[in-house]
C-alpha cells in the first residue's frame, strides 16, 4: 500500500461514488472535495460546509480537545504542474473555526482509501476507511451512489475518554454543481427541505428540494447517515452552527451513572443532548441548509471503536446538454433526457442507503477481496498501483450509463487541460470517440457488460457506406456524424474503425457468445469491406491515402500505427470468422499474410518501423513513433500471435524506449504533461533528424495511455527493465506533489487512454481468456496474481508446472482447461 505523507498529499484527491453516478474525492489531507455527484464534471466544484470533525472530553482530569479531521492547506508547490488542478484547495481561506489535525497520512487499495490523522495533542488515535462498493463483473454493485466513511477512534491515552465524531452534509439539491457557492447561499437553492431520519438503530437526515420540477437536472435527494448512538441537527445556516451543536453536546446520564454501553449511549442521545434550536421549515430564498450529525462514543483506555457514515444521493436526470462536434445543429428547446441507469433502480437515497445495507456483508467482503487480491499479489509495487489506479478512471466523471443501460464516455473531463479551446467544467470532446478508446482495456475488462453495450452502440450508428464515425450523437436518434466534418479528426477515424474490430473480438473471448457476434457479424463485414476498397483497393495488403487518426490529423501513406491495427484486424476477422463463417476466414488470413510481408519490407528502416516521407504536414516519416506496435499490443492481449517478425518486433520495441522516452524537458509548442527533470515518453522523436518543418500533431507530448501501452508491449517481450522504467515515471510524475496519482491527463481530467495500464496486469503475468474455447492462458512467472476473465475474477498461482485459480467473484466454465504458456 503506497503511503502519501508531507508534500506528497498535497495533489492526492481519490474518486469516491459508483459508476456513472457522480462523485466526491478525498482529498491527502482529509478533506472533501471535487463534488460532481449530479453528474457535471467539475474539479473545482465545491460543497461548503461539508466535513468531518472530532470533540473528545475526559471528566478527570478534566478534558476537551477539538480538531476538524483534516490537516491544514499545504501551501502551492513552487513550480505547480501545469494542467491540472487538484491540487487546490478551494475553501484554503475559509475553514471551519475549529482547529485541524497536525497532519495526515493517505493510504490507497481501490476501492480503499485511508487516512490517519496525525496530533500529538488528540488523546485517541484516529484513522478513516472511505470507499464505494466495488466488485468486478458486477456492474450494478459497482454504481451505487454513495460513499460509507468508517472511522476507527482508539483511546490511547490513560484515562476514561468520551466524546462526538460529527459528519456534516450540505443540501445541494438545486446545485447546477458549477456555479460558485458561498457559505449556505448559491444559485438554485431556496425552498430546500431537509428532514430528520429516525429508525431503530439510525440516524440521519433526508434532503430534497420540494420546489423543483421533476425534470429539472438538479432535481434529486441526498442523504447523510449512520448507525452508531447519534444526535442530529438537521437543519443549520452555517458550519459554525454545526460546531457549536457538538460543543454544547452533553452526556449527562452516562456520565453521573458511569454507564457508557451503547445502550445507555443511545438513551442519552434519544431526547436530545444540546440546547441549540434548529431552524424550521424549508430555507429562506437563495439558501439552503446544512445538517450536521453527531455520533457519542466512550472508551476505556485501549479499547477502539468504529464508526459509520453514509453519504448517499439520487439524482435522476442527465440531459444530452454537452458539447457537440460537427456541424452546428439546432433543436430548438428540446433538452434531450437520458437520464441515468442507476436511479431507475432506486426510488430515492433512502432506497439507496437501504439496498447498500441489505447487501452490505457482501459488498464490503467483495470489494475488500478485489483490494486484497492486487494487495497481496506479487505483483511489483508499481504494477499494483497501477491496477488500482485503473479503478478511479473506469468510476470517474468521464464515464455514465443512460437510463437504457447504455455505457458512454467521453475522452475525459474538462479542466485545466483543456482551458486553451475550451472550458473546465463538463465532458471532453464527447461522446464514445472510439480512437480513444482504442487504448481503453480498463471498462471492458472489469466490467465487460459495459464494454459490449459501447460496441453494440458504435456498430448501431455505422454509416450506409459501412463507415464508423469516431464520435457518437446522443440520443442515438439524432443524425449521427456521417457525411460531416466531425472534428478529431475531421473524417471518421481510421484507427477507430480498425479498432472496433478488436474491440468486438474482445468482447467475444470475454464471454458475449457467438450469437451475439452472429447479430454484429454483418456490421463487421460492411465495415472491413469499406475499410478495404477505400485503403486497399489494390490488394496489396497496404492502407494507402489519406488516414485520419487519433492525433487529430490524417497520416498519409503506409505507416505501422495504422498498418498494425489493420493486420491485427484482419486476424480478428479470420478468428470471428471461423465462428459464424468458416468460409469467409481463408480471405481474411490471405490478406494478412501479404499485408503483413509488404508492411515489414516497406516500413523497416533496420531498427524500427518508420514510414516513407511524404512532404505532407504532420506525418512522421523517418522518425520514431511510440505508437507504431499499436495492432501488436493488441494482438498480444487477443491471443492473435505475431504480426510481423518477432526479433523486428522486440528490436522496434526497444528503440521506442532508448530514442523516445526522456529525462528533462524544455518548453514546446503543445500541452505540457512533463516538465523540468522529469521522465516521460514522447509520442514521437527523431533520433536521426529529420523531423518535418510541420511534424506530427502531439509528437513532443507525454500520454500516459501511449506510455502504458508500450510499457505492457516490454512486458510481453520480455523488456521487463524498459516497461518498469517507463512505469517508474509516470508514477513519479504522478507522486501526488504535483500531480494527483489518481487522475490521468490528456485532453481532460481522468482521461480514457489512460485505462490502457489495465493491460500491464496481463501482460506480466501472461493471462488470458477465450470463453468460446473455454481455454485460460496464464504465463510461467511464478508467484500470485489477481485476474478477470471475462465471467469470474479471483487470483492464480503459479508454481512452477502448475497454475491454481482461486475464483473470488462470478464464475468460470467448470470444463476449463488452463494452459501454462
């Protein structure tokens, strides 16, 4: 478990909520931040009066010590990272009037996150376990709207202590979740109702907003709850209000009767324990109201306690309100719901909170099992952070789920990386852009439910020439992209359309069936047809002309970033093929095995695949792409074998890493992602000149989604050195001083192509799946691992012959056969 402590906290902001339902972070230092739980991406938005805090009393000798449990603003780094922003603070100047801890330090296993909080003045220790359900191949577990916050308090002084752990909540029912709030006023609020929850055994306060139309996008509730022995203010103007609620907490009884069992505990609190009066009614104009609850413990010295908050929410409705590419289109005032997946499951954050704890045995042991799988592998400890890494991005803002059950994405989350074309608050350059998500493994692997709902959408709007726009329109009835300009690139992606193929296969080795394919099996032929008479109409095997691609810009001419993607396709094809079509498959391999001999002697320049020079503006020619393995990443991780000369391959691989991965970086013409002496692999460099007067778009850029790639591609060439180091820098640049270790950034905060470091879990332990065989491949590295496979997820050990499977979740075929590669 990676420990942040000092300055390291200081970018650390960790996702809490489930998929597609908006989330809160928890901040290094303890506090909580990057409210987004209605669905808007916003990194700067901020939810006063929101936070957790700790009164601890003694009688003898006579005690009172109070902290809010966060630790005070670092300052700024003095040479912040540019685009990125978690590292603010957004209410450094306007803290609560009590003091902070000393300091904290943050600990991390997704869907775990733990904070300790560091006082020699607090006479008990106290530490906080915050997370969000999260199992593998269970998408619904996963997309629970809530976060439960267990704080453990333990008396390590020598006296008697009692006291108050207080969680306070605002009621942002209204909230548009952009526009500024101040203290208890902010537009939208006014007519806020919130209303005190009582059943045996717990506390809470319900909030809503009665005055809103059921349409209206902020419409929804919220809940803030626990279990424990608690006393409630539900309804208060500010957080000194709250504060001065536990101040004025008493326990009179327990303390004259010396009878400190939960049960009297829960007497005491029954009837009230201060005399501070809450507001009545709904809140007055322009505001809203917080609430603050207040649970009483009593320890013994030595003796530890736990405590529970929930804070749960239900928002139901997301509108097709974001950013479109293409041509501009207007729809008068039609506001386009789609809604989301997860409300049409619950009739409120009541029922939210109720079917958590109605599950909450196997949630909790699912997820811990999952945290303590990557924990307690052999993986190295970079590679496990990695894996938990790739949880935030698969739960964060920059993916949803309509009301249909349908799975979107945008690239990522607009923030301070997109600041130069556009703004910091909503979804980047929507919606499914299939290039980028070329490099996704991270959703369809966890959750492969999802990923087939992404094909089943792109494969619904394929053109009537057999064409996929890179980008999906939404609601899907609207025109889609065909026939337009459409913008990253201009034309449909070529690379996405070659990806779409594998991404297909993907879902059938993880279990989608033949049938399904047999239903999409169609689309694909159209689509390898318009792919083959538009780029390969000689039938060499080579895609000629002009290739739109994912840097926004079209490659033109033969190139291995595209060629490779094609060569891995067609063996896609033959492989699907040999399911639905058998005599379709011997075309697919014919065309293989010319393309890939042409591509091998064209493209080879000795020690990599270059590309020949064109004179057009933003090709590569004789420079060294970091992308040029793309299609054998691929095939690798589909079971494909190799699609050019094995030693070529490893020598290219190689060289990618010698010429393009850098320490000490200057300033350059695009977006900076590494900065001053750091590491990181450029997307292209020319280590033997020649860089073009207009060079490849990007080309002096740091994407981690390009740097995991090629780290997984050193993995299954045995280049463990080269990935570790590549994986090394990315975590050093990611080491929570600068930037935040759980948000990746490209063209957006938590950025799709990002989820490509899902594929360094198989590619060092050498898994694989094919449900259609029901054959599992694992590598001879000896040690424990963690995997999912497509229907079931667990650990395999490997001791020298032999390979044990401890299946933790779902189910794999009974009749498997494992072969140990």
């Amino acid at each position: 478990m990676r420990r942040y402590t000092g300055e390291a906290r200081r970018a650390v902001a960790f996702p809490l909520g489930g998929f597609g339902t908006g989330h809160v972070a928890l901040g290094g230092d303890g506090a909580l931040r990057q409210w987004q739980l209605s669905g808007v991406a916003n990194h700067r938005g901020f939810l006063p009066d929101s936070f957790f805090a700790l009164r601890v009393s003694s009688t003898e000798p006579p005690g009172d010590v109070v902290r809010l449990l966060r630790s005070a603003p670092l300052p700024p780094h003095e040479r912040p990272a540019p685009n990125v922003s978690d590292a603010e603070v957004p209410d450094a100047d306007r803290l609560p009037p009590w003091p902070t801890v000393a300091s904290t330090e943050f600990r991390a296993e997704y869907p775990f996150a733990e904070v300790s909080y560091v006082d020699e003045e607090l006479p008990v220790a106290v530490s906080l376990s915050a997370f969000t359900p999260f199992v593998p191949l269970d998408p619904d577990a996963s997309a629970l709207p809530l976060v439960r916050y267990r704080f453990t308090v333990t008396n390590t002084s020598a006296e008697f202590r009692h006291g108050w752990l207080l969680g306070t909540l605002q009621n942002a029912v209204g909230w548009d979740g952009v526009t500024p709030i101040d203290g208890t006023r902010g537009a939208g609020y006014g007519g806020n109702v919130n209303r005190l929850l009582r059943r045996p055994g717990q506390t809470g306060v319900l909030m809503d907003h009665p005055g809103l139309a059921e349409d209206d996008p902020a419409y929804g509730e919220m809940l803030l709850w626990t279990d424990g022995p608690a006393a409630a203010l539900p309804r208060a103007m500010s957080a000194e209000a709250m504060l001065r609620f536990v101040e004025t907490a008493k326990l009179v009884t327990p303390i004259q009767l010396g009878d400190y069992s939960d049960a009297a505990l829960r007497d005491a609190v029954a009837d009230g324990v201060s005399p501070l009066r809450a507001p009545a009614g709904p809140s007055p104009a322009g505001h809203t109201w917080d609430a603050a609850v207040a649970v009483a413990f009593a320890l013994r010295p030595g003796e530890t306690t736990t405590i529970d908050f929930v804070h749960a929410w239900w928002f139901p409705n997301r509108y097709a309100d974001f950013d479109r590419f293409g041509p501009t289109q207007s729809y008068g005032p039609s506001k386009f719901w789609v809604g989301n997946h997860y409300a049409g499951r619950f009739g409120g954050a009541l029922d939210v909170l109720d079917a958590y704890l109605a599950d909450r045995d196997h949630l909790d042991t699912a997820s811990r099992a999952w945290a303590d799988a990557v924990a307690h592998s052999d993986l190295p400890e970079p590679l496990r952070e990695v894996v938990y890494a790739q949880g935030t991005l698969v739960r964060s803002p920059t993916l949803f789920r309509t009301a249909d059950g349908r799975a979107y994405g945008f690239e990522g989350a607009l923030g301070a990386s997109t600041r130069n074309w556009n703004g910091d608050a909503g979804g980047s350059c929507p919606l499914n852009c299939n290039h980028v998500f070329n490099y996704e493994q991270a959703l369809a692997r966890l959750f492969p439910e999802l990923g087939r709902s992404m094909r089943e959408t792109e494969l619904s709007v394929q053109g009537p020439n057999g064409s996929l726009p890179h980008r999906v329109e939404l609601p899907l009835f609207l025109p889609q992209l065909h026939d337009v300009r459409i913008g990253g690139p201009e034309r449909p992606a070529l690379d996405g359309m070659l990806g779409a193929v594998l991404k297909t296969y993907r879902s059938v080795l993880d279990g989608a069936g033949v049938d399904w394919l047999r239903g999409h099996w169609p689309a694909l032929r159209r689509l390898m047809d318009h792919i083959t008479t538009t780029w390969d109409s000689d039938g060499d095997g080579v895609l000629h002309g002009d290739q739109p691609v994912t840097y926004d810009i079209s490659l033109h001419g033969p190139n291995m970033f595209v060629g490779g993607l094609w060569l891995a396709a067609l063996q896609a094809m033959r492989a699907m093929a040999e399911l639905v079509e058998p005599a379709a498959a011997p075309a697919f391999a014919d065309r293989f095995a010319t393309g890939r001999d042409s591509y091998d002697k064209l493209l080879w320049n000795g020690e990599y695949y270059a590309q020949p020079v064109t004179g057009e503006d933003n090709d590569f020619g004789v420079g060294c792409l970091s992308d040029q393995l793309l299609g054998q990443w691929w095939a690798h991780q589909l079971g494909l074998g190799y699609l050019l000369p094995r030693d070529r391959v490893r020598a290219a691989l190689a060289a990618i890493v010698r010429h393009n991965l850098r320490t000490g970086f200057g300033e350059h013409d695009y977006r900076v992602f590494a900065d001053g002496d750091e590491t990181g692999l450029v997307v292209c460099g020319w280590p033997n000149g020649g860089r073009p007067e207009v060079p490849l778009r990007y080309c002096d850029e740091v994407w981690t989604g390009v740097e995991y790639q090629v780290a997984a591609h050193c993995l299954y060439e045995g280049l463990d050195d080269e990935a570790m180091r590549i994986v090394t820098a990315i975590q050093e640049r990611y080491d929570g001083t600068r930037r935040n270790p759980f948000n990746e950034v490209e063209c957006g905060d938590h950025y799709v192509r990002a989820m490509a470091g899902w594929s360094l879990l198989d590619a060092y332990t050498g898994f694989g799946y094919d449900a259609t065989t029901r054959r599992l491949r694992i590598g001879r590295r000896p040690g424990r691992f963690p995997f999912v496979a497509g229907t079931g997820w667990g650990t395999v050990t490997v001791t020298g012959d032999d390979a044990t499977i401890d299946v933790l979740g779902g189910e794999l075929p009974p009749d498997l056969t494992i072969d140990l590669l």
